[in-house]
C-alpha cells in the first residue's frame, strides 16, 4: 500500500540525483571534477540547465537513466521517478527487458572488459535490472577480487561503500549523523548482510546538504559516508527488494564459477 508519506516533499529528478551522485564525485570516482557545484545545487534547491549539464557527464549513472526512461515511455532520464529507479528503485526497473539491458551492456562494455564481459552477461540473463546494485555487483570487478586475501577485506569495504545503503537513525549532531545500517559480509563462499552496526555519516559539509529535516527513527539511504535522502516506507521496501535480489544473482554466480574466476568465467 503506498503512504503518503512516501512521496511528500520529493525533490525534482536532477535534485535527487545529486543527492546520490555527490558522495562519489566528491570522491573523484565518477563525474564531472566539480564537487562544489553539484553540492551548490542540491543544497540550494536549483535545477536548471546547468545541472541537467552535470548529470550527462556522469557517464556509468547516466546510459542507466536513459535506458529506463526509454522503456517506460518517459522523456526525460532526470524524471524523478526514473532518477528513484536507478538509485534506489521502482517498479520502472522490471518494464526493462532483458534483450534491452543485454544490448545496452554489449554497446558499452563489451569492448572495454574482453572476457570479463561474460559475467556482466550473465548477470543480466540472470534476472538483472538496471538497478545501482547491479553497476556494483555486476560491472565493477571489486566482487572478483573478494578471493584475493590480501585486498578482499578493501574489496568488500568498497561494494558496501559503493552500494547504496539504509539506515536508521540514532541521533544528528550538527552535520554528522549516527546510523544503524547493515554492513555487507563476506564468509570466502557469499555475500550477505549482517546485523545491524553503528556508523558516522554526513549530512551535510559546512551546514550545506540536502536532508535537513532527519532525527532520530527516521530511515536514510546512505552512499559512501553520506546521507543521500530520507526513505519512506515504499521506498525503503523497493531499496532491499532490489539490493537483495542483485546480491542473491551475484551469489548464484559466484556458487557456480567460483569468486576466483567470476570475472571470466
């Protein structure tokens, strides 16, 4: 049943979509090399061609928003709906078939990854959406690295940090936040969630962010060491939904290659 508490006071699409993509900008791992002005935006309320601007030059975010706007008859990739899709997810991920995924894979990366492309093909077969959890677990190569003893433990801390997570609120100290959330573990044979942790994130640098009005009880997403939104009922439902689900096709395919040779298999 959807609340309505789930969709008041959401943000333009392009406003969202910052509050996602700043963290690892800001990082310099993917996007344009202006941080500031993505924190400027989201911070400020403004949408405007500029931004639309920023967005495009996010180049692994950005053919994801295009491809599910494509299916659902949607104009605009930075529709709010589109936007929620992708980082956190809807309904609008299972409109996007498997030949279109495939194909769009195939365009972008077969070329770049040679034999590691494989796994991302199966992933898809597999039941994969275009779903961030998926650019994680089935595009990056950190979950083929897992094996590797001496970088699993910063292969597994980078696809925790990486995916996006959710968390519940303790208490807000100015710009810092403390969060309950569910880290992401590795037995050497599959990737799960443990119990819930205490951890320190940002909502905001210098007084500026996106989520003023959080306390404790309420429920975040969280990418890297920020704050991203506050998720209603919906949306918190639909984030493990899909996280879940990309993880148990990311096990299924590590039971069957092995994590040692996931990436080519």
């Amino acid at each position: 049943m959807r609340s309505a508490h789930d969709d008041q006071d959401r943000p333009p699409g392009a406003l969202l979509f910052v509050r996602y993509a700043f963290a690892p900008n800001e990082l310099g791992y993917c996007g344009p090399s202006d941080s500031q002005a993505l924190l400027g935006y989201g911070a400020n309320g403004v949408v405007d061609r500029g931004l639309a601007a920023l967005a495009r030059q996010f180049d692994g975010a950005w053919p994801y928003l295009e491809l599910i706007a494509g299916a659902a008859g949607i104009s605009d990739p930075l529709d709010h709906r589109v936007v929620e899709a992708y980082w956190v997810g809807n309904p609008l991920l299972d409109r996007v078939g498997t030949t279109a995924l495939g194909n769009s894979m195939d365009e972008r990366l077969r070329r770049r990854t040679g034999r590691q492309f494989t796994k991302v093909a199966d992933s898809v077969l597999a039941g994969g959406v275009p779903h961030h959890s998926f650019h994680v677990f089935s595009v990056y190569p950190w979950v083929g690295l897992l094996s590797k003893d001496r970088i699993a433990h910063q292969a597994l801390e980078v696809l925790d940090r990486c995916r996006i997570r959710w968390g519940k609120v303790d208490s807000v100290t100015g710009d810092q936040v403390l969060v309950r959330s569910q880290p992401l573990t590795w037995d050497g044979r599959k990737l799960a969630l443990g119990e819930p942790v205490a951890e320190t994130a940002r909502r905001a640098v210098n007084g500026s962010g996106f989520v003023d009005r959080v306390g404790p009880g309420d429920w975040v997403s969280l990418h890297w060491d920020w704050v991203c939104d506050r998720l209603g009922p919906r949306q918190l439902a639909d984030l493990r939904h899909y996280s879940l689900r990309q993880i148990k096709i990311t096990n299924d395919e590590m039971t069957r290659c092995g994590p040692a040779t996931v990436l080519g298999c």
